[in-house]
C-alpha cells in the first residue's frame, strides 16, 4: 500500500527493502552492463571473422601442395649449334683410293628440368619472425640433346661421297654431335643461367600459395643442395 505523508496527499518516495526484492541493486546494474558489452563485443566479433579475418595457413604445407601439382617444372631452354667433322678413307691395300671429309653445323637444344616430386617438407624451413620460407632444391637435371640435323649445314670435302661413305659421316657427325652438346649442357655458365631460372620459377610458383594462406609480406629463398 503506498504511504501518504500525514500533511496531505503527497506520495512518499520509494525505498530499497533489504530483502531484495523491488529495484535493482547498483551492484547488479554493472553486472548487466558487463553482460550487454561482453555480447556486444562477441557480436562484433563474430561479424568480424566472418566477413574479414583470413586465418593464415601453414606456408610448408601451402608450398607442397602447390609442387604437389606439378611433378616436373622445365626452368631453362639452352639453344645451341654444335659442329661436328668426320673423316672416310677407303682403301685397296696400302693406297688410300678416296678420302672424303664432312662437317656438320647442327641446331641442339637441351632443358633443364626441376624435380619437385623430390621435395619434401624437410627441404623447406619456415621463420615466422622474418616471414622467409627457406626452400633446398635438388640438382637439375638435363634431357637428351635434340639434334635438328634437318636443319643442319653440311660442308663436304672430297669426290664420290656417295652410298655407304655418306652414311657412315653422318652418323658420325650424329654421335660427335650429341656427345659435344652433352658436355655443352654442363658448362657452369650454362649451369648458373639455368639455376638462376630455377630460383625465379619456384619464388613464382610459391607467390600466390603463400598470399593465400594470408602471408602476403612473405619472401622466398631458394638454393640447390650442396650451396
């Protein structure tokens, strides 16, 4: 029942009973108000992680599946001529009757293939702090010279070089000239043209893997085993 003042009718002012119940205490108050703001930060959050939070990726793991699609990788193309001279003599007895000589000017080329099926996790090293994925390559390895010898210029000297003599020069001139661009294609200059391909490639190759999986500031080191 609501109390009256003995001088009239002005209503009293309401009061806190110590049992509890009525208005809330201040103590309660604060406690709603840590409530309101605990779901209001969860809601932002939530909102936050859905539509803009990108969980970073493990960058190995990125890196593997991205050599994982491709099981060879052809970095470098060496184009090349290589000469190649042979010699027939035929003789009757001690007297050489006919000597013919043939040089052959062939168009080679050769490409130096990386071996990512060789690679594995222990090959890659990642440091967090400084963002730098370390990346240990295997050695490259080379295809069988592909001799153009349609396209080959052919100079002879000699009479009668015909028939056998004729088949004899070239396939001599074939085996001297695959032989001279297999030792071309391990000169160290070719080597270090062929490897420096072999670095930009991969650092390529792993770009966008890494931007993916949210490590955009990431570098890429790439050596060949035994540097």
């Amino acid at each position: 029942m609501k109390a009256l003042h003995e001088s009239g009718t002005q209503l009293a002012e309401p009061t806190r009973s110590s049992s509890g119940h009525g208005l809330l205490s201040a103590r309660g108050e604060i406690a709603l108000a840590i409530v309101a703001a605990a779901l209001l930060i969860a809601a932002i959050f939530l909102g936050w992680r859905a539509y803009y939070y990108q969980e970073e990726g493990d960058p190995v793991a990125s890196a593997m599946l991205a050599f994982e699609k491709q099981n060879a990788l052809v970095v470098f193309a060496s184009r090349f001529e290589v000469v190649a001279e042979s010699e027939y003599e035929q003789t009757v007895g001690p007297l050489v009757v006919r000597r013919v000589r043939q040089a052959a000017i062939i168009p080679a080329s050769i490409d130096y293939r990386l071996d990512l099926s060789a690679i594995d996790e222990g090959d890659m090293e990642w440091d967090e702090e400084a963002q730098l994925l370390t990346v240990t390559l295997p050695q490259l390895r080379t295809s069988e010279p592909n001799l153009q010898e349609a396209a080959a210029r052919i100079f002879t000297d000699g009479l009668l070089n015909t028939g056998s003599s004729q088949q004899l020069l070239s396939q001599s001139n074939s085996r001297i000239a695959r032989e001279k661009a297999t030792a071309f294609a391990k000169n160290e200059e070719v080597l270090a043209l062929a490897r420096e391909a072999a670095r930009g490639a991969v650092r390529q190759n792993l770009a966008v893997p890494l931007q993916v999986a949210g490590h955009e500031q990431a570098r890429v080191e790439v050596r060949f085993e035994g540097e």
